[in-house]
C-alpha cells in the first residue's frame, strides 16, 4: 500500500529536507520550509530492464537538424525578445509585478497569432469569461477564434485543448489552476510543480506553444519553486513603474534566442503600444542650456538609448547632507561624489544632491557614471553643458574613465538623434571612426579633469 510521507519544501528555492528548518541550507532564506505531504509507492522488489528500442548516440556532425518555423506575433517588440517569433512547443513562463499589464500584453499576443495562426485558447483562473471580454472591448479586439475559458481546473483547461487542436495555449495563472490528483491547494509548491509539468508535456507532445503566466513575490523574483523557472523554456519579465509609460519586457531565461534583447512599450487607453524610437520620447520635452542636465547613452540589452540625467545640488540645513537617487544605484551615487570630491576638489559635504533619470528609465550599467558626474559638476558650478553634447564612460575610483562596450552604437544613435558633439572614452577611440561621422565632433577623455574640460571649455 502506499504510505503518507511528510517533507518540508523551501518555497525560495524548491530544496526538500525531511523536517523543519528555521532557515534554507540551499538559498538561506528564512522561514520558507514548508509542510508538504507525499505519497510514497513501495518500489518493486526485482528490477526490471526496460524493453525496445531507446535514443541511440550520435555524433555531432550527424544529427539532422530540426527546421523550426517560429510564429511571428506581429508585434515586433515581443519577437524581438523572443529570438523572432515563438517556437512550436514552446513553454513560456511570463512574470512580472501585479497590475503592469502581463494579462494585456498575452490578450494583445493571443489575438496576433489568432490572425497570424489560428485558433487559441485562453485559460483563466483570475478572471471569468465576461471580465475578459470587457478587458477585449477596451482594447479593440475581437477576434472570433480566441477561445476563452474561465476554469482554476487544469485537466479541464487541457481537455479543451485536446478537442479543439489550438495553435497556442494561455493559461492566466499558474498559481490559480488546480490538478485534482495533487494534494495542496492551488498556489502550493505540489500544485505549481505538477501543473507546470503537465503543461510541459502538453506542449512537448503536441508541439503547441504554451504561454504561462506567473505572480512574483514582494521581493521581485518569481513565486513558487525555483524548479519552475528550470523546467519551461523561457522566462520573460514584464516590468516598469505604473506611474509612469514605459514598460519592459525583458527575457531573463531563452532556449530559443538571446536573453541581451529587450521589448520597449508604453501603456495608455488602448493597451500597450510599440515603442519603436524611445530616445526620441525620452528627449521630447527637455529645456536646452539647463544647469544640471546631462544626456546618458547608454545600452539596453543590445538597443541604444539617449536619456537625460538631471542632478540638483543645493546647500543642506540637514547635519547630514541628503543624497537622493531616482532611476539609478544609491551606492554608486555615493561613490561618484566621493571621486568629485577628491579628485576636482569639489565640497560636496555640505550640499544636499539630487538625481533624477527623466522619463522612470532605470540605469544599471557603468557607463552612465560620467553624465552623472557631469550633470552633478554642472549644477554645482551653474554651468550648462552644450545641449547638443552626448557623454558616455565609467569613471574609476582614480578618476580615470573606462572604456564602454558597445560605442559605436550609442554614437549612432546620438547622431541619428541630431547630437553632433560625443564625449566618450579614450580607450573607444579605436572602436569608432571619426571619419564616419563628418558632422560630429568626437572628444576622448582619459580621465575625469578632461572630461571636464571638455564639457565646459574651460
């Protein structure tokens, strides 16, 4: 017969120890193990060796290659990210905050590969049927094969697949649907893991691309065990401020494609828009000849992008001067003004400083080091920059500024910008060829005064 096993599952991580832990020994979360009852089938006293033919070994050289004819959403952000189109037996797992837009953006991909493909079919265990269609209606759509399904039943979901033959499976969302042959209710490590295994069956079997989407905790990574993000094909994570336009979607895991590509969107009254030239909407309303303003190129994934950064200094009546960064790293904020301090000899102890990245653009990379510093310097001496000036560069603790990947780029799309003057590092120069741009001037610095120096014509 079989017997009741109990463990206790990390549900960071997914680790299983046989009893309880204040704390993972895998990811060394705290207070995540939790109680999980199994089932236990006695194995068979003599082993069997399993009959016919099985997978041969091949070399390299002679293994056929398998033609894979993506299906192109038409929305050329989202097959941007997804390596040109969504792969047959795909199973995609998308991600992202509550209330960014993840159940519009798959309703807008449903209905492109309804008329790209044919027929699909919308699993919905938050939504019923009628709030789905009024979600339809404001965003325009009505497409006659997009089959809706309002069930938390995940056999349900799949049976209807098996009948109707759809060219692509949604299921919204995995933490609502249910498997009745799994004890835990819905949401629960058991629930998440076999749903999300039987679905992986489904698309693997009947080669139908699966997209799923997926809560995230409070603290931004994705709920339920870690063994879920193994398990499908790609993870996309949707993000972006609900405050502001801009949405990203970003391919965290890829099978099938790249995960440096990014999909840009903005988000108004009839859903998510493509954002095709985002510099140019990052730049739209910005004053020329303002003190304190800098313009960043920086990278991302593999697309350029033109912002401006903008810094306030002013003096502090706190003990403690305050140091505020909106869209960019607080601790590199720190270190930035501690080179300007040392190596230009600027009193920064005494000044409140403000950093502002325009348009809620979040800055990762290093390279937005030296338009911050500029924009700091700029505000602090109430000098304006050209307005026609682009600066790139990562500034050392030394106050010698590294070299950037990817220069080129961001010099052509500062020039297709209409910018005609680049500061960049002098380590770049061999990456771009000045006689290639005729119209711009391109200043190398080697070091923060130079930069300076450039900057200001001083």
């Amino acid at each position: 017969m079989a017997k009741r096993k109990i463990r206790y599952v990390c549900s960071s991580c997914g680790s299983v120890s046989s009893r309880w832990l204040g704390r993972c020994p895998q990811c060394g979360e705290w207070n995540t193990m939790v109680e999980e009852e199994q089932t236990e089938v006695p194995k068979a006293a003599t082993s069997v060796r399993r009959s016919g033919e099985g997978s041969k070994a091949a070399s390299l050289r002679d293994i056929a290659m398998e033609k894979m004819n993506r299906i192109e959403t038409g929305i050329g952000e989202l097959d941007r990210v997804l390596g040109g189109g969504i792969v047959p037996g795909a199973l995609i797992l998308l991600s992202g905050d509550p209330g960014i837009g993840k159940s519009t953006l798959v309703l807008q991909m449903a209905t492109a590969v309804c008329q790209t493909v044919g027929t699909v079919l919308y699993g919905s265990g938050e939504e019923s049927a009628g709030q789905i269609k009024l979600r339809a209606q404001r965003l325009g759509i009505d497409a006659e094969n997009l089959i809706i399904q309002a069930d938390t039943s995940l056999e349900a979901i799949l049976e209807e697949a098996e009948r109707r033959q759809p060219s692509m499976v949604v299921v919204d969302s995995i933490q609502t649907m249910f498997c009745s042959d799994t004890d835990g209710a819905p949401g629960s490590l058991a629930q998440i893991r076999e749903s999300t295994s039987r679905l992986m069956t489904f698309a693997k079997t009947k080669t139908v691309p699966v997209i799923v989407i997926g809560h995230v905790t409070k603290e931004g990574t994705i709920a339920g065990p870690r063994m879920m993000e193994h398990m499908v094909d790609v993870v996309l994570y949707f993000e972006g401020e609900r405050n502001y336009q801009f949405r990203v979607l970003r391919g965290i895991k890829n099978r099938f494609g790249s995960t440096n590509e990014s999909g840009l969107f903005t988000m108004d009254t009839g859903g998510l828009s493509e954002l095709t030239n985002p510099s140019r909407l990052l730049l739209a309303e910005r004053a020329a000849d303002t003190a304190g303003s800098a313009i960043a190129a920086v990278m991302d994934g593999m697309r350029p992008l033109l912002g401006e950064i903008q810094a306030l200094t002013t003096r502090s009546v706190f003990a403690v001067p305050r140091r505020t960064a909106s869209g960019m790293d607080y601790n590199r904020l720190i270190i930035l003004l501690a080179v300007l301090e040392k190596r230009l000899g600027m009193n920064l102890g005494t000044q409140d400083v403000y950093i502002n990245v325009i348009g809620g653009l979040r800055i990762n990379e290093t390279a937005a080091d030296l338009p911050i510093a500029l924009a700091v310097y700029s505000s602090f001496r109430d000098m304006s920059m050209d307005s026609r000036m682009v600066v790139m560069g990562e500034v050392g603790l030394t106050g010698d500024i590294r070299r950037v990947p990817q220069a080129l780029r961001r010099v052509k799309e500062g020039a297709k910008m209409g910018f005609n003057q680049f500061i960049i590092p002098k380590g770049n120069m061999e990456d771009v060829d000045a006689a290639a741009f005729p119209s711009c001037r391109i200043i190398p610095a080697g070091t923060l005064k130079e930069a300076v120096l450039a900057a200001f014509k001083q």
